[in-house]
C-alpha cells in the first residue's frame, strides 16, 4: 500500500466550504475496523448533496463522501473478514459521518459489511449500488403487499434516475409490465432498452391538480420523486395497489387526501436503506445477485468514471441530469 493516496474530501472552516481531490494517508483513515482497496464506488443523489455548500447530509468534517463502495479486503480486526475477500458497504454513516468510497482506501466497522454476493462482480455491485439496493427494497415490499405480474401495470417514478432506472430493468426481469415515467424526452431509447413498456411524462401522473379519486390504471408504483407526484399517484392506483416511496427529488410535501385509502384499500410503504438491518440487507444483496439481477446490468444502465470526472458527476446529478448510474473506478 502506498503511503499516500487519492480521495475526493469536502471541508467546511473558517475559509468555508471546499470539495476537492486531495491526499490522504492511512493514518488519516478511521481507526477501526476493516482496511479496504476501495475498486468501484457510485454517484448517489445523496452523494451530489454531501458536496454542496449547507447540505444536512455530512454530519462531521472534513469528510470523504461516497455512500457505496465495493472492494478487496487488505487488513481486517474482524474475524468475519479476511485480507483477499471480495465486499461491498453501503448505507449506515458511510459518506456522511464516516470516510466513504470516494478514496482509494476506506477503512469500514465490519458490521456495515456485506461478502459479494456469487454471481455479482463488484462493479455489478456498484452499478446497483445504493440505488439499486433501494430498488430491490421497494420490489420486495411491494411484493410482500401482494405485487404479482398478473395484478396489473407498475409505474416508476423518476424513470431515468438511479433508483428508476434499476427498479425498471429489475421489474422487467420480474416479468411486470413496466410503466416509466419521466421529465426527459431525450430518453426515450435509454427507457426502452432497459426495459420500459410504456413511457410517460411527469404530467401524465401529476398535471397540476390533485383530484381526490383518479382512473385507476397502476396495481403498484416505485417512487423516488415523492411531492406532489407521489399525492397524485396515489389516486390512480388500482383497487389493493400499493407504492414504495424512497425519495424527494419531487419535493417533501406530500398534499395526499383519504379517498384512495379508505376506498381502494392502497398501501404506502416507506423504504430505507440506511439502517436498513444486516439479516435483510444480507437477503437483498443475494437477491440482486440472482432473481432481481437485471439482464444486461453493465451495458445499457451505467456510466464508468474515473475519480477526476467525479466533480462534473456530481453536478450532474443534483441538477436532475443524471442518467442511469454512474461508477466510479477508484483504481483507474
Ligand atoms: N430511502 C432511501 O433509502 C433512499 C435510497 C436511495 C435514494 N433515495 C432518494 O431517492 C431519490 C432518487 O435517488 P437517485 O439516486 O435515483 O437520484 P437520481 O439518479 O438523481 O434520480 C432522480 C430522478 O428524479 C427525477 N426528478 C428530478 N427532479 C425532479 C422533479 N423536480 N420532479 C419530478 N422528478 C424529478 C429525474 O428523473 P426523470 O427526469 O426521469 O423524471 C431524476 O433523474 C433521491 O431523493 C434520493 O435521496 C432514498
């Protein structure tokens, strides 16, 4: 291991707020837990928050961001863990509160650590990443509600993000009919190729107004976005229906009413990945690796970056630009 090495950092000090690559040392590592050669990281909307000025998302500085990283093993405290092992760490303080995946080293609690899953490699690891685990999550909660193929259409919000875009090309593979709906027109191909049987724009499911009952057209929905989007679909879901929110990318407020409850009986699950517990997250991770792998993961969805371009990355993705996933190599 080289003395030093290569890390993104933001700062906040008297002289303000910086974010920039820069070196580090091991010393400058956390103390404990186990040492990784960090291969893959990702961009995350979280990720994109963590470098701007008077984000609530890092809790201590100076702080290396990145909530997911993927790599080997090369010194461990815990018995779980042994130099030359494959792993992946996701979510819990990582890249808020503790140095995250944008460095070449990262040193982890081995508690907040998941063995690559069989038939994953890391970078498949971290083209699902965050995103990708959040997907599955909402699959899975949709499913244990009653989801099933034949119930009807799904609509995912938020279509040509990381969480969309992986929730599609995995309810693909489920054999659902995939509804997505987005702000980009540009991207029509994109949704297609992973996966979309029907695309739609923002203001098919929120055109404004909010009506207390809708047609109903969706047995379940994905949702990312939240806000006003996620009031609106609420309304048109489909008798027993249920929608998995994860995000906010549409805004906090969610102006919902009571009708599509206490009339068609709907489900609004909560999806978390960040303490998301280990028996689960374990479960997840080894459903990605097998029926909830996408087909076609490494070629139409993702994005490699090197951490040079990662500042312009970042930028993409809090400006709504991002498409798909973007993967960071740490050892190019
Ligand atoms: N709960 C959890 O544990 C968890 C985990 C991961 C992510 N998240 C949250 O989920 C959200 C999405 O994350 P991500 O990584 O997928 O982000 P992302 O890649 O930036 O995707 C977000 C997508 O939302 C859509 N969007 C952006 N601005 C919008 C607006 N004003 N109104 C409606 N749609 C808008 C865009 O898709 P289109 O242009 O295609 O419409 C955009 O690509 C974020 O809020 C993130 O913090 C939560």
């Amino acid at each position: 291991m080289a003395e030093s090495f290569r890390a993104f950092v933001v700062n906040q000090s008297e002289e303000g707020f910086s974010a920039k690559l820069d070196k580090l040392t091991k010393e400058e590592l956390p103390q404990e837990g186990v040492l990784i050669k960090v291969h893959y990281s990702s961009v995350n909307f979280k990720d994109g928050m963590a470098s701007t000025p008077d984000n609530k998302i890092v809790q201590s500085y100076p702080m290396v961001p990145g909530i997911d990283l993927a790599g080997e093993v090369v010194e461990s405290d815990d018995n779980r863990y042994k130099p030359g092992d494959q792993v992946i760490a996701t979510s819990y303080d990582i890249g808020t509160d503790h140095f995250g995946g944008y460095s070449e080293y990262a040193r982890i609690p081995g508690e907040w650590i998941v063995p690559l899953p069989d038939g994953l490699t890391l970078k498949e690891a971290m083209v699902l990443g965050t995103a990708g685990f959040t997907a599955a999550l909402s699959i899975q909660q949709l499913e244990e509600a009653g989801l099933a193929p034949e119930k009807g259409k799904v609509l995912v919000t938020g279509a040509t993000g990381g969480v969309g875009s992986t929730a599609i090309s995995m309810l693909k593979k489920r054999g659902y009919h995939v509804v997505a709906s987005t702000g980009k027109e540009s991207s029509h191909d994109y949704l297609r190729q992973i996966g979309a049987d029907e695309i739609i724009s923002r203001e098919k499911v929120y055109d404004g107004k909010i009506r207390p009952l809708d047609k109903q057209q969706w047995a379940g929905a994905v949702d990312p976005v939240g806000g006003e989007q996620l009031a609106a679909l609420l309304t048109k879901l489909s008798y027993g229906g249920g929608a998995a929110v994860s995000g906010l990318t549409g805004g906090t407020d969610v102006p919902t009413v009571v009708f599509p409850f206490i009339t068609r009986n709907i489900k609004l699950l909560g999806v978390d990945s960040v303490h998301c517990p280990m028996e689960i997250r374990a479960k997840v991770w080894e459903r990605l690796a097998d029926d909830l792998k996408p087909d076609g993961l490494t070629e139409h969805i993702q994005k490699e970056i090197s951490l040079d371009e990662l500042p312009d990355a970042l930028n993409t993705i809090i400006e709504g630009q991002a498409q798909g996933r973007m993967v960071v190599n740490l050892q190019k």
